[in-house]
C-alpha cells in the first residue's frame, strides 16, 4: 500500500492528491490499522501498524497531519507508545514518535492537532499540581478510554472526552487561533493533554539506553516549537519538569560522599547522548566516576533541553531545577559543617557552573546562589541571604582546599555571561562613589585636571617611595601603542588618570631588593601583556550588552554622605590580599586570579575603585591599592630579618617555575 501511495506521489505534480491517497483519506484506513494494532491482533500486527505509520509520515512528500483522519490516528496510536517499558515493539515505538516529532519541528503550528482539550470540574489548587509520578502523570485527570496508559486513579473518567481528541483550536488555520489556545488552556474548566510528551518521557527511562536517547532527542525537538499554547501544556499538563530534576535529584544522591575535587574537575567524557563508559577499559578510573560522569551527563541534557526550549518553557524548567535541585538538595550539603561534604560539594557546583551555557538556567543559578537583591549592601545586612554569606566566608575557610574551590567557584561564576553576577557582588556598593572624598577643584588645580589627572593627586614619579623605578618597571612603547584608543566618550580632560601612570603606580609599590622577575629571562610583566590584552577584549564583549557608562558617575550627583561598605565579597578579597604574606602560595593565586578578573571588567567604577591610585579615598576607605601598599610595607620589614633574602627570593622562583630541584634552602 506504502509503494502504490509512494509511486502515486511521484507520478502526479506537487500538490496534487490522488485517487489513493484520497481513498486512504475518506475511507478511515489508518483509524481501522490503529484499532488492529491497539489490538495486536492477529499477533505482531501492532508493531506492522507502527511501522507503517512511520513510513507513510517519512516517506510521503505531502502535509498529511493536517487530515482529520491522519492526526486523530495518529494521536490515538502515540498514546499506545511507551505504555509497557520494555515492550517488543518498543523500538518501531520510538521511531514512530521521532518522526511524529520531526514533522512538528517542520511546521510548529501543527503542534496544535496534538494538544487534547479536556473538559472537567473545577481542579483544586492540590490537584492541578499533582502529576501522578514521575512520568505520565497529567494523563490522570480525564484519561481517555483507548489507551493503556490510565494510571489506576480516577478509572472513570471522561470516557466521552477521549473519544473526541480534536479540538476546535486544531484546525488548519491555528495561526489565528493562538490567543483562543492560551486562553483555553488557562481556563479552570480545560485540561489540555500532550500525549506525545507523556509517550516520550515513559520511553526515557527504557533499560534500552539507545530508546532513552531518542526519546531525549524527542523532546529535544518539542521544546524547541515557538508555540505559546504547547509550551505552556509542555510544562504545566506534563510531567517534563519533574521527570528532569527527579533524574538529577536522583543521580546526585547516588554519588559517593567524598569524592577527589581534581577527579571532579577533570573528568571528561560528558556528553548526555554518550554514555558508553566502561570502568574495565578506563585507566583513569576512580570511586564513583561511572555516578559523577552519568549525573553530570544528565545535568548536560537539562541544560541543552533549556537552551533550545522555547522561552516561556525555558525559564520554567530553569525554576524547577532550581526549586526542585539546586534548593532542595544541593543547599543543604553547601551549608553543612562536614569539611569533606562541603568540599565535594563545592567541587561540583563549580563543575555545573563551568558547564552550563543556558541563559535561562545560569539565571536561575546565580539567583540561587547570590539571591536577587540590587540595593547596596550594609555590614550588618550580609546575612539576609544565608547561601551567599556562607560560600563567600567559604573564601576565608580555614581549610585552604574549601577557600581555593569557592574563590574558584566565584573567578568562573564572573566569567559567565550575566549581569547580575558582578552588579550583586561588587557594582551596587560603588554606585555612588562614596569611596571617594571630593574636593572641589581650584584654580590651581585647573592644570592638573587638563593634564588628565585627578584634582588634588599627587604624582607617584615625583614620590620619593618611586624613585627607584628601572628600566624593567616602566612600561614599553609597544604597550602603550596597543592600548586602546581613547574614544569621543572618554577624553583625556575627563579626570581620568592614564593607563601607564597606573601601571607604573603598581610597578614601583615593591622595591627592587623583593622583586626576582627580572633576574630570569622571560618571566617580567610584559610576558602576559598579550593574554591580559585578549582576556580584557573577551571580557568587553561580555560586557557590551549591558548598558553600562563609559565615563563614572558625575561626582556632584553622587550620594558621598552615605556610608560607605565595599561589600562581602570585596571584604573578604581584600582580608585575603591583606594576609598574602602569612597565607600558602596556592591560596593567594586563586585570590589574584579573582581580583585580576574583577579588574578586567570595563566599568569605571570598578576600574577608579580597584586600580587608580590617584583616587581620593574617603575616611576609613581602603582600595585595592591601599591594601598591596599595605603589604608592601609589612614585607620591607621582614626583609631584614632574612638573612640573604635576594638569592634566597631567585632561587624560590626558580623552583616555582621548574628551574631548580627542590632541596634545602
């Protein structure tokens, strides 16, 4: 039958239909195979009724799902799909629905013929949540009579309801009929069913991992259609969200209690439509790898399920894995006393960070760990959100490995692409530059401020503490020349201090006798000017999208008689950086390495807060400049209490490079 309606197609121009195919149309053929194969009689016939159903969608060139009696066929034989895991006919199942779900990626709009309006009584607020376990549930309030999947509640129902599939929004012009959808499904009398979610989310949990990937791959391509109706029955009437943090929720709980943060970060192999790990063929296997590579798997497809999912349904399931996972699971070991369950914790929360790469759901986790507050920050107020108080005490752990995981946690939370991340953390306590003192410029300093420096700043080349400044200090042409040119937004009679000034200023802080770069070939700053340069043009594409000034906020228009509190987090940095004499040499990396990738955000704030010197701190401010001073002074007085310390300071960093065998002092 499939090669005459094939054959036909072919011989006739586009478009035109048939006598066969009208034949198939008018007289209900695909309505007597589905009641054969819902019969499986005579015995193997369902799986024949499978597979030319699948045939006929794939190979005729021709809408058919638009007919009638092809969607409400079709409708009724998905229904049959997935209702015993396990089934002989499980693998024509999956074919079948992938095709139904190819068809629906080519015109969305037929995803309406899919969307069974319900009628029933008023739902309580209980019941409308209530899905019915993991996979099919919505199906319980009004199942319809032709199918097996009926959960044991509520057998009565509805019987009339099944019986009439299509609804009057499932016609041909559904481009009109949007509105009518959304406000139908919304209505408390209307229950909408997406049979063909519920028949894919059954098959993903086959113990055939190939029928799970495709149902996966299935609702992959669901997700994705634009229409409003679907998405909103996809993640309201189905069981979709529940089934993704379930999954998680389980596969986090199977992991073992302690796992190496170095085998967590390390791990490869991720990829949630792979998973064909073998622990007899890995080298490199370790206690639970086969659990973390299948959680992290798993965490993969929510992550790509949310990015390709149409907006409404993305930002829903996104909520859901953050009330349902990320809240309800991963909180409480953040915010446990264990030392090791906070560090495997830790661990893998900084490995979903570095992996997830949808909006959506990077939303979702920035708001779960940093909550969603955009009002300065006060002292005594940095406990209102217990999670961000306590990872970012994490960063001055007394454990070291915890303070290096959370400060590396937060250098790739601010990598990410997300607004919110820098403006909760640092941005909303520097808004009103009450860090600064102002001084109404005279007529002395008319000269200072056209030369582009601050009124009132003193010249650090003049500062007898910046005298020593050799030739290895100071900054090169070839650097100057690639910085970048000044814009019609940033003139240089806009008090803002020059690049080279700045760099000179942190230059000259450590005398010779403690500095070691220029005693070994190829170890002096200019050796990362070329990485500080790609990183910083990264960081402003970023950044573009964000609206943010080119030149700080006008000093008269800022709000200087407010206290002034640079924020939890800076406070913790700043402790850190304070203590880098006394602290072990791992630890001040990662609390560089975040400070250095604050700094590469271009926000004027930011860069006058964290790296001018020239700034005129207010009483009781400190800066980043402030600080290292700080250090700086503490170290000269250490210094001579070490007895050949020059030498001693090459020889260090020549075995910090792997220069030297390490040996006795």
């Amino acid at each position: 039958m499939l090669d005459i309606l094939v054959q036909e197609e072919n011989e006739r121009e586009s478009g035109e239909t048939g006598p066969c195919m009208e034949y198939l149309l008018h007289h209900k053929v695909l309505e007597t195979l589905y009641t054969l194969g819902k019969a499986d009689c005579p015995p193997g016939m369902k799986q024949q009724v499978l597979m030319f159903y699948t045939k006929l969608l794939g190979r005729v060139k021709q809408p058919l799902l638009p007919h009638i009696n092809v969607h409400r066929p079709v409708q009724k034989l998905i229904r049959l799909c997935g209702e015993v895991l396990a089934n002989p006919t499980e693998n024509e199942e999956i074919q079948f629905l992938c095709i139904v779900c190819a068809k629906l990626k080519q015109d969305p709009y037929l995803v309406n013929f899919f969307l069974e309006n319900k009628t029933k009584p008023l739902p309580t607020a209980e019941s409308s949540n209530s899905l019915g376990g993991l996979v099919g549930g919505s199906l319980g309030e009004v199942p319809p009579t032709d199918t097996g999947q009926s959960p044991p509640q509520e057998p009565s129902h509805g019987a009339e309801a099944s019986e009439t599939p299509d609804v009057p929004s499932a016609s041909p012009s559904v481009g009109s009929t949007d509105e009518g959808l959304e406000s139908e499904a919304s209505s408390n009398h209307v229950q909408q069913d997406y049979n063909l979610v519920n028949s894919l989310l059954n098959l993903t949990k086959s113990p055939d991992g190939r029928i799970a990937v495709k149902a996966c791959e299935g609702l992959m391509l669901l997700v994705s259609l634009p229409e409003p109706a679907a998405a909103k029955c996809l993640t309201q009437n189905t069981s979709l969200c529940e089934l993704l943090t379930d999954r998680l929720t389980s596969l986090y709980r199977a992991l073992p209690q302690s796992i190496d943060p170095l085998d967590i970060e390390t791990v490869d192999g991720i990829n949630w439509g792979l998973d064909s790990y073998s622990v007899k063929e890995d080298a490199s296997a370790f206690p639970g790898k086969r659990a973390l590579i299948s959680f992290l798997s798993w965490f993969d497809y929510c992550d790509q399920l949310i990015k390709e999912a149409q907006r409404m349904a993305a930002a829903t399931m996104a909520r859901s894995v953050r009330e349902r996972f990320l809240v309800g699971v991963l909180e409480p070991q953040l915010m446990q006393t264990s030392e090791i369950g906070i560090l495997t914790a830790t661990s893998l929360l900084h490995r979903i960070v570095r992996q997830v790469t949808s909006d959506a759901l990077l939303e979702q986790i920035v708001y779960f760990l940093l909550g969603e507050e955009r009002h300065p920050e006060t002292l005594s107020g940095i406990q209102k959100i217990p999670l961000r108080h306590r990872l970012i005490e994490h960063c001055n752990h007394i454990s070291d490995e915890i303070s290096i995981m959370t400060l590396r946690l937060f250098e790739h939370l601010l990598q990410k692409p997300n607004e919110h991340i820098l403006y909760n953390l640092v941005l909303r306590n520097l808004e009103e530059r009450n860090y600064t003192e102002y001084k109404p410029p005279c007529a002395e300093d008319k000269d200072i401020v056209e030369n582009g420096q601050i009124a009132g700043a003193v010249d650090l080349e003049e500062d007898p503490i910046f005298t020593d400044m050799s030739p290895e200090n100071t900054l090169s042409k070839e650097w100057l020349s690639s910085s970048p040119p000044v814009t019609p937004d940033h003139q240089k009679n806009d008090g803002k201090t020059e690049v080279h000034k700045i760099v000179n200023s942190f230059l000259c802080l450590v005398p010779d006798e403690a500095k070691s770069s220029y005693h070994v070939e190829g170890t002096g700053y200019d050796t990362y000017l070329r990485d500080a340069h790609r990183q910083f043009r990264d960081y402003c594409a970023i950044c573009l999208r964000w609206d943010w000034p080119g030149t700080a906020k006008a000093i008269e228009k800022c709000n200087l008689e407010a206290p002034f509190f640079e924020g939890h987090f800076l406070k913790v940095l700043f402790d850190r950086m304070g203590r880098i004499l006394d602290q072990p040499y791992d630890v001040n990396l990662q609390v560089t390495s975040v400070l250095s990738k604050l700094s590469l955000f271009p926000h004027p704030h930011i860069h006058e807060f964290l790296l001018d010197p020239y700034v005129n701190l207010a009483p009781g401010c400190r800066s980043l400049f402030s600080v290292i001073v700080r250090v700086v002074g503490d170290l000269m007085v250490r210094i001579q209490r070490i007895p050949d310390f020059t030498p001693k300071l090459l020889l260090v960093r020549k075995r910090l490079l792997g220069l030297e065998p390490d040996g006795p002092m």
